[in-house]
C-alpha cells in the first residue's frame, strides 16, 4: 500500500522511506543550491509551531531575541584556536561584492569588487557575538546577558539530508554571559531542561540527556550538554546541545567586567541551539508507512474534515462540515484554538484519507448524509486508525479527548522503544554484534576507559560513537566503576553509545 | 535638555536626532560588518510585533509561509534582463566554500575550493523562487500560489543609515502566481491595502498609495504599487511596495500552467515586501528630542511602573507595583495582554522616567508610599507628558483609555504633518523653491509631462523624485490634465514629488 503513496516502507529502506517522506507529506525539497533544501509551505508550519512553543519557553524564563550579522570577518576565526578547527573548514566565503558583466552576456564577480577581508557566512555566531558583547560589558551590572537568537546559518555539507543536515538550516542559538562560572553552568542546565521538556513534552520524543566526551563536544566549549533521541532504526539523533564555553570567547575577545568588589574578571559564557534538525527527530520518531505522524501539540493540522457528498448533497454537507469545524476552531486545546481543515476539493475521499495521512493530520472526521441525518460523525485517530462513530454534539468532547490521548500513546511508545533498545554490554563481542546490522543497534551503555584513543578505535571498528556520559544514570548501576568494554582499563561509569544521525 | 540624554535636538540637526535615537533608545547599532546592523532586544521586541501583526494579517488572507534558500546561483540572474540591472550590481558574492591555513598563522579562502559557479546572498528572492515553481505548477488546479517567508538579505549599500538602508536586512517577500493578470491585479493591490492598514491603524503613519513612475518601479515588474509616508523633516520613505510582475518571471524561468480549457499559457505573478526599514519609518515619524514615540499597538512596553521608594518603604511600594503590574497584564487592550515592566533597578526615578522616554514606553507609572497611602497613582502620558492622578482601583481603566487616545491622537498628528505639508504647486519657480533648503520639503503635488527625461531633470536640479502617481488623487482636481511643471508639456494628472530617503 505504501508503495501507491510513494513511499518506500521502513522496512524495505528506511533511508529511502525518509526521503519518500519528506516529499510526500509535502515538508520540503532538495533546492538547486548544492545542500540546501526549500521548506514548503506544510513544513515550515510545523517549524512554525515548534518555534512559537520554544520561544515562549525561552522568553518565560527571561530571554530576549536580538538579531547579529549574518556575516563574520574572517579573522575573527582566527582568534580561538579550536573553534577555527571545528568551524572554518567547510563554510561559504564571500569574497566579492559585486558582478559584474564578463563581455559575452554572463555575469563575472568584479574583480575591482574584491573585499579587502573575506566574510564568512555564520556557520554559529558565537565570534561576531562576543565581539559585540566587549561593548556592552563593562560592570557586574551589566550581567546577565540573556539573549537569543532565530537566524539562518550555512556550513558546506558533503553529505546533506534534508531536515538532518543541511547546508543552509534555521535554528535558534542563545548567547548568554554571566559573572560566575556557577552561573554559566546554572544556565546551560536550565536550557538543557528546556529542550528536554520540549521533546518529552511536545514533539513526545523522551531523550537522554548527558554531557559530551571531549572528543564530541562543540568547538571551543569547555563541555558540552546533549540530548539525544532514538530512531525507529534504531541510531541516534543529537536533538539539541547546551554549552558552556568557560572563558574562551571572553578571552579571545577580550570581554572582562568589574565585579561589585572593583576587580576586572573575564565573563563566562554558554550558548545553545536546536534546529530544523528536530523536524527530521520528529519524522525518525513517530512516522510510518502511510506518511507523517504528528504531535497534536506540534501539529499543523489537528483535524482533517472530509466531507463525503456527491453533487446533490453538497451544500448540505459542505455546510455541516464548516459549522463543525468553527465549533472546533472555537475550542482550544493545550492552550490553542484547534488547528482544523476542511478538504472540499474535487477529489475522491479514499484519495484525500490517504492525503491527510501523508501530511499528519491527527484526527480525521468523515462526514457524508448518512452521517448528518443519524446526527453522527465517524472519527480515526491517525496513529491507530482506530475510528469510532460519535453523536455530532459530542464530536467537540471526543477531539479533545482523542488528542490527549493521542499526544500520551506517542510519548508512551516511544519510550518504550527507547527502552526496550537500550542494553548494557560487558565484552567486546557483544558490543560489535550489537552494532553489526545495517540498520542502528540501539543505545548500548558501556564501560568506556575515558580515552580519546578507545574513543576512536571503537569507532573505527563499528561506526559506534559516544552520544553521552548521562546526567542522570539511566539506571544506578551505570554509575559504578568496571572496566573499559574495549581495552578492560578501568572505566568511571558506563558511557551511552549508538550509531548516529 | 535632550543633549543631556546624548540626543541632538532635531531642530539642531535631524540627522544625527536620529542616529543619537536609534542608539540611545538602544534599538540597533552599526556592527564591525560593512554597513550591516546589530538589533539589540529592544528594538527586535519592536519588530517581533510588527512582524506578528503583518504575519495574522497575511495568513488571514490565505497566504502561507515557507523558506528558500538564502543563496542564489549567479546564472539566475542573467535570466531577467531588468532585474539583474537593477540587482546584480551590488550584492555578496560567495566564491568559496572553505578557509585554509596561509602558513603564517591565517587563513585563506582555499584556492582548491572555489565553486565553479559563484552563488549570490540573495538580494531579493524572485528568481530562486520561481526556479521552484516551475515544478510546482502543472495546471490551473496549482494556483493560485500565495506564499511568503520572513527572511534577510544583502544588498551592498554605500550610504548605509540604521534600519533606512543597510546591507543586511529584514523583511517578508511574497510571492505568488496565478492564472490571471486580473487576479494578480488583485493581489497586489489587496497586499498594498494590508500595508496602508498596518501603517495606519498600527504605526499610526498616515500614507499615501500610488504608482511607481517607469523610471522607479522595481526591476522586472509590469508596475510597482507603493505606501510613501512623510517624516518630520518633510521627507518622504517609501514603506512598502507591491509588484504586479506581469509574465516576466515566468518567461525567463518557463513556469506554464494547463488552464481549464487545456491550452499552455505562462503564469502571472506578483511579489510584495516590506522591512525593517519600517522601524525608521515609525521613528522618523512620530519621535521626539527625549526619544521613542511608539504606538501602543506595537509599543514592547506599554506601561512602565516606577515604583518611587526609599530603603525603608522599598518593600511596600515594590510589592504594590508588582501587584499592579499583575492587575494591567492580565487585561487586554487590542487584543493582546497589556505589556507591562516595573523598573527596580537602583537608579534614581529622574533617571527612570528619562530613560523609558527614551525607549518609548506609552504610560508611565510613578507609585511611591505617599500615593499608596492616598490610595492613587500618578500616570503620565508619552506624547504628551501630561499627567494624571488616578484612584488605584481606577488605574487599569485609565490605562486603557490612555493607549485608545495616545493610538488615536498619534496618527491625527501625523495626519496634520502630512496634510499641511502637501501643496500644489503649478510653475518651475515655486516648485524649485519648495526643494530649495536642507529639509525636505515636504509632498509636493504637480503636473509632469509623463517622460522619463523630465523626471531625470527635476531630479538632478531639485533632489525631488517622483513618490508615486496616487491611486486615488489626493484632491479630486488632481486628475484633472494640465501642464508639465517644468517643460510646459501636457500632463495627464498631478503625481506627488518629494525628496526622499
């Protein structure tokens, strides 16, 4: 069946039935421009919803949007040694500011237009930022910075998915300076908990939330907070990080404050972001063969209502169709009205059913005469397709009824394949049987002996990486010393790896 | 006393008022990037409210928001023959996609990582989008089109001014396609009405709609529709504008659609914008020497409390204009919940009421312990700096009745501005002299000859360009023939001209 949608089945490729996705719900599409996608209209919506909820978040705890420039001085990499390794590399360099024509009717870059100074455009901002911050510090008065950003930013992808990575993506990066360490690290757990909560909460996908091993942590933090989602193949998705960056950009620009006892310290800084990736998160969770499953929370449309009349019964239906669905838009649900279409285009309902599936719609209220003259409605639910016939008075009840349920049963079952998927490993064999298969191996917690070098030779021998040291233990036992799955080196603690996204 | 804000008084020098605002009421200020800006919190606060506002008018009429891609590959822009006059000249133009190390501690674009076509940052986004509706329309049943992003773009400006002109910037560009040159006719002109609505009932800046002249429409459009507004130093800014693109862009990117009756014909377009040059618009009309004058609909702070107390009442008075504060935000004025701040900081209350002047809050509140003991509060008026003593339990009344009379009597006064600096003026002399100082000199209404050759004239000798062809004449005998206020030649009807920024 799936394949009449266009879609290939997971269980055939689910790489393929990603891509097949994506297009067929109609999220977005590969552009012309080499990694970058086009967000059409249905996806940009959902980032929409998933932005509002964020920001509102962000904004509830005393942040502020402001907005930088979108290009940085080249030199301005220069100045901290391990962010120009993990940022200069591959990004767009603006060296021109204008065309010019080349005499045979094409258009050449002028070569007197050539800048003095290369721009880079943003792959982070974290140096134009600070560069800016050295103004706007002087006094502990001045602390905190709290501010935030929703900005475009570019890094040269040489292996681009659409949502997962991209070369051009949106996301939102927060940029915030305190007086004191402690402070830095209150903030950057205070953000980790709000991308949690907005996961767990909204999108229904639970995480481990953890600090990075240094070989994965951002360039030029002093640690790095993740969490970290399972996909149905079972690999990892780094959904959001929080860092706290210490010092470092203080000093590579200079930033120091006076403290309320008149001495000059340099600022601590974090900073973190979630992106478009999380709409790729979001696919890899919940979606199945028939198309997009969605959060109602985060779901552009909640309600489909496909009206079922053949020409004589049109008015009537179409208009039974329109009062229900301004009774729902008049209800709200977790804080929103409801979030309703009504599909009277001219085509067929078996044809619009699967539509509405393909694009996530949660519920789908079928209304023909039958229907209207025994006062009734058929409701189904999209992650079940359970349907159920209710009296037209209760249909209001019933929705929200459903999209409660239906918001838990996704959070519920996708915690129950995080858990079923997540294993303790003690010897080596079993930990390269578990990453053997094609597909991801799931989330194998291991003794790990803290080295860069096992890091590595274990992701050389089985695509594995570290994803996190959890905050919390997933289970107490994690927390006690052993020995290092690889080399048998005594291990800290038990570390979370997968193959990842 | 402006000077002691760090303010120019505007009479002293209109310019630097309004460079001295911008900064001062710390909504933006230039960054180390070539003529781009930083938004610092509260002037994007300003434009997330704008933004909102235009965006519910948007999607009430049917449009739907997306993205593409920010880059645009240079070819694209030969396609146009008008548009790439009118846009490839100055812009950003990305050669490489990766820095190396110079050898001496630097780096270098890579020279074995340049791109074999540049890419251009987009400087509006015509030919990238419809680029993408080739695929996306097949027939009739594809359109009408109607959709628009939020994004920034880059245009290389020489005389960049904050939030006026400056290379990076932000806007929304619609764009949409459809079947007909009537419908795309009425969609322009419908977007031209939400422009003059917003700008009116929300900035409270009074407009006049017009037509471009040939010699200043947009390049690639059939004909250019636009809001001018007039600021206090009698100049005109074009606010917005809305393109009917006639089958320009759908010729040079082959987008055709199967009508009804099964023939091919090309698509019809329109693209409409407006920016944050919007936020200059508002400034540059209603502010004063002691700073921002912001409408209530789109003011980030409404009321500011000044909770007036000594260490000893300190816990009293704070704990009243908290309570207060409580009582203003959970009412709702336009439609939205009052946006309210209390300012505890510890600076004087001289320094307070100056300083949200300066940002432009509507009210101020000043509550201290005599007033709690009399039961009342004083409220204060931005514009007008009169003052009230009101009844605590009367306070919330008040303020709405405030924000209705402050929204009402800011556009009155501006409609004044415009209206007794519009005059009609019918020989070279007079109108010589009406350009003839350092301001603007205001809107002048005038007969022209229709060819582009005066037009280049009156401009090279008096500044003056012509704002538009009014849609509706501003006075009924303004569409009445006559002749050319500079070669004598027969008019078809007065057209308004203006020096403008």
């Amino acid at each position: 069946m799936s394949k009449d949608l266009g879609i290939t089945p997971r269980g055939e490729n689910y790489a393929e039935w990603y891509n097949d996705l994506v297009k067929r719900a109609d999220l977005a599409e590969n552009s012309v421009v080499r990694g970058c996608m086009v967000i059409k209209p249905h996806g940009f919506a959902l980032w929409e919803l998933m932005r509002d909820a964020l920001d509102g978040m962000f904004k509830a705890s005393g942040h502020v949007n402001a907005c930088f420039p979108l290009l940085i001085p080249k030199s301005f990499f220069e100045r901290e040694a391990e962010h120009v390794e993990g940022f200069a590399k591959e990004c767009a360099i603006v060296t021109h500011h204008r065309l010019t024509a080349d005499g045979q009717g094409g258009l050449i870059p002028d070569p007197e237009a050539m800048l003095e100074e290369p721009y880079v455009i943003r792959p982070t901002s974290e140096t134009i930022i600070w560069h800016s911050y050295k103004n706007w510090i002087q006094s502990y008065r001045d602390l905190p910075i709290l501010i935030n950003q929703w900005a475009n930013v570019m890094r040269w992808e040489l292996r681009p998915r659409l949502f997962l990575r991209t070369a051009e993506f949106f996301w939102q990066e927060g940029h915030t300076a305190h007086a004191t360490y402690e402070e830095a690290e209150e903030e950057a757990l205070l953000i980790l908990g709000i991308y949690r909560r907005f996961c767990e909460e909204w999108m229904c996908v639970p995480v481990v939330a953890g600090i990075k091993s240094e070989g994965e942590k951002f360039a030029g933090a002093d640690h790095t907070y993740t969490i970290e989602t399972m996909t149905q193949d079972l690999r990892a998705i780094q959904a959001g990080t929080s860092h706290h960056l210490g010092q470092n950009f203080a000093k590579a620009f200079d930033v120091k404050y006076q403290s309320a006892e008149g001495k000059e310290e340099f600022v601590w800084a974090t900073s973190w972001g979630v992106s478009t990736r999380l709409i790729g998160t979001l696919i890899m969770a919940h979606s199945d063969d028939k198309g997009l499953v969605c959060p109602p929370r985060i779901a552009p449309v909640q309600v489909a209502i496909i009206p079922i009349a053949r020409a004589d019964d049109r008015e009537r239906v179409f208009a039974a169709a329109d009062q229900l669905a301004e009774a729902l838009r008049s209800s709200s649900w977790s804080g929103l009205p409801l979030r309703v279409k009504v599909d009277k285009s001219d085509k067929s309902p078996g044809f619009k059913f699967n539509e509405w599936e393909l694009k996530g719609s949660c519920l789908r209220i079928e209304l023909g005469p039958r229907d209207l003259d025994a006062n009734q409605a058929v409701i189904a639910r999209r992650d079940s397709s359970e349907k159920s016939t209710v009296a037209l008075d209760q249909v209001v009840a019933q929705v929200l009824a459903s999209l409660d349920s239906l918001q838990n049963s996704l959070f519920d079952r996708a915690t129950v394949l995080l858990e079923s998927n997540t294993k303790r490993v003690d010897n080596w064999e079993d930990f390269k049987a578990a990453f053997g298969g094609e597909g991801g191996g799931g989330f194998v917690v291991a003794h790990w002996d803290g080295t860069a070098e096992t890091e590595a030779r274990i992701n050389e021998e089985t695509r594995a990486t570290i994803r996190c040291i959890p905050i919390v233990p997933l289970d107490p036992a994690d927390a006690e010393p052993g020995q290092c799955v690889l080399t048998g080196r005594p291990s800290k603690q038990r570390v979370v790896f997968a193959k990842a996204y």
